[in-house]
C-alpha cells in the first residue's frame, strides 16, 4: 500500500544539514510530491551542482531520482525549488525526514554562458508552484488518514414506474448531513455517511389536480472512491433509508402531514401504502482537492425495492399493481472540518 506520511518536526526543529552555500531549507508535501525550497548563496558568476538526499530517524539514506526544479547546474539566488515525485521513486515513507542538500561549485577554465542554466520542468504541477510553496511551507503536512466534514447537496427527486409513467413528475430536492472519509491510499477511499434527504414527487389526480409527494428520509450510506487520475473519483456504494415523515399537498393546500408512513394519503385516496425502509444503490463522480479536504461532485441514487406494498384508491380510480422506485439526483460539495 502506497503510504506518504512525513513529518519535518513543523521544520522549526527540523535539523538541516547543509554545504557553505545553502540556507533556509524548508520541506512541504502534496498528495503526490515533496517540495523542498532553499537558497543558494555564492558567486553570482559561478555555477553550482545541487544534490539532495534525505534521512531517515534511523540515519538510513533515501536517494531521490525522479527529481525537477533547481537541481543539478543551478545559479546562484533565492527561492530556489526542488520537487520529488514520490510515488515515481518509492511506494511510501512515513516519519521523520532531514532533507540533506549540497553544492558544489563547478570549476570552468573559461566564462560560463549562464543563460543556458534553467530549472529542470516540473510536470503534472500546478502553474503557480510558488503559490503552493507559499500556503504549505511553514508548517505540517501529512496525509490525512481520517477526515470528518459535512455535506450539501441540490438537485431534483422522483420515481421510477413501469405503470402510469406520465402521471409523475420530478420535484427539487435536497440533502444535507456528516461524513467520515477514510483515505485508504492516494487513489482510493471509503466514507460512511449519515445524511438527511428529501423525496419529492408529484402524482397526478386529475388534468386540473396533482398531489405533490414530499417524504423525508434518514440515510446511512457507505460510498467508495476510486481515482484513475489523482483527486478525480468515481463513486459507488449502498444505502439504507428510512422514512421518518412526510406531508402531501394537493396543489399548493396541506391536505396531510404525518409522522409515520402508514397515513401518507393525498385527498380522495384511501392510505396510500408506502414502504418506510428502501435499500439502494449510489453512482457518481467528484473532484477532490487536499485528501478530501474538499470536494465537490454528482451522485445518482436509486431504490432496488417496490414503494408501493398494495393497491390503492386514487379518487374514484383502484390503482392495481402500482410500482414506484425512488430515484435522486444531486450535485453537491463537502467540506471537513
């Protein structure tokens, strides 16, 4: 399991080795990549060979290879940059790492063209890789194992029939409630969540009368991520709801509200019998940015049961055979706290 847990002791303890000409090292790290800044200082005419390893607690010695930035034929200056590709290297570390740099001047019997000295690109980064450096140095940063936060979600609601199809129609919608996400590696994770959701639909009575369904639903969910590119998911996973409430209009006029499922019934229907627990599935996708630090994405959800347990009465009409599966759509975002 590919696992990136470092710790520079917050760098204001960190121990830094370092030739004549390095100063203020300080070390920061992406899900992906560890940045380790530094000034060089020497000789403005000369040119330097920069290398850098790392050690371990235990004075065992880590060589990067897959290295970018200011490394190797480097000029003299300040806010100079060197990036590791971890993963390109080493399935993981965690601990306590020294960075350990050091410069060597390159002797030249003639003048160095110093305009032929640039920083080895740095791929897959982002373009403002200053902007990083300068909202992670200065402090810790390790992969989040656990992450706990809230989401949000809007979108719209309805049923699935294979009977009367036309009589029903999707309503807005939306859901709201906690989420533990455990990071299990940089491309995978699990997160349970316990979320508060409403159901709405409307049921045509009449060409001039409709009943709006509006049922509140606790859930329990437990949905996977899985990256193919790091910090874009795709979702899966199940869900158990619970029918805690509801209220029915007929047009725009509270015809009932109830408590429980039994006595869910719109005007001129006789109880409507609704199932009060359902079983589900969830499928979507999101982007994620900071381990799950936040997120935003779609998530499709659909009932694997029947809602309906026995006919009944609509107005003057006997309803044989109904089925309805619950159905929902929603973006949303999430936010750890």
């Amino acid at each position: 399991m590919k696992k990136l847990i470092l710790v520079f002791s917050l760098l204001s303890t960190c121990m830094t080795i370092w030739s004549q000409e390095i100063k203020n090292i300080q070390a920061s790290t992406t899900d992906d990549y560890m940045i380790i800044a530094y000034d060089l200082k020497g000789d403005a005419d000369a040119l330097y060979d920069v290398k850098i390893h790392f050690l371990k607690a235990d004075s065992t010695k880590i060589t990067p290879r897959t290295l970018n930035g200011d490394i190797g034929r480097v000029t003299a200056g300040s806010g100079k940059t060197i990036v590791w590709n971890v993963y390109k290297d080493i399935d993981g570390v965690e601990g306590t790492l020294t960075p350990v740099i050091k410069a060597k001047e390159i002797k030249s019997d003639g003048a160095i063209d110093k305009s032929t000295v640039k920083p080895m690109p740095i791929p897959g980064m982002p373009d403002k890789i200053m902007d990083v450096l300068t909202d992670q140095i200065g402090g810790k940063k390790e992969r989040k194992k656990i992450r706990v936060g809230l989401r949000l979600g809007i979108g719209n609601s309805g049923v699935i029939t294979e009977q009367r199809e036309f009589f029903f129609a999707n309503r807005r919608s939306f859901l709201v409630g906690p989420y533990l996400r455990w990071n299990i590696n940089k491309r995978m994770y699990l997160q349970p969540e316990i979320l508060f959701q409403t159901q709405h639909y409307d049921e045509l009575l009449s060409p001039e009368e409709k009943v709006i369904h509006r049922h509140n639903y606790g859930r329990a969910q437990l949905m996977a991520g899985v990256a193919a590119i790091p910090g874009i998911h795709f979702n899966a996973g199940l869900y158990y709801g619970f029918l805690a409430s509801g209220q029915d209009y007929n047009d725009l006029t509270v015809v009932s509200q109830t408590q429980t499922s039994s006595s869910l019934a719109p005007a001129g229907v006789d109880e409507l019998p609704i199932n009060d627990q359902e079983f589900g599935y969830l499928l979507g996708a999101s982007v994620s940015v900071g381990q799950g630090a936040f997120v935003i994405g779609w998530i499709y959800s659909r009932s694997f049961d029947d809602l309906i347990t026995a006919d009944y009465s609509l107005g003057d009409q006997l309803i044989v055979g109904q089925k309805l599966l619950n159905r929902s759509s929603h973006f949303f975002i999430q936010k750890s706290f």
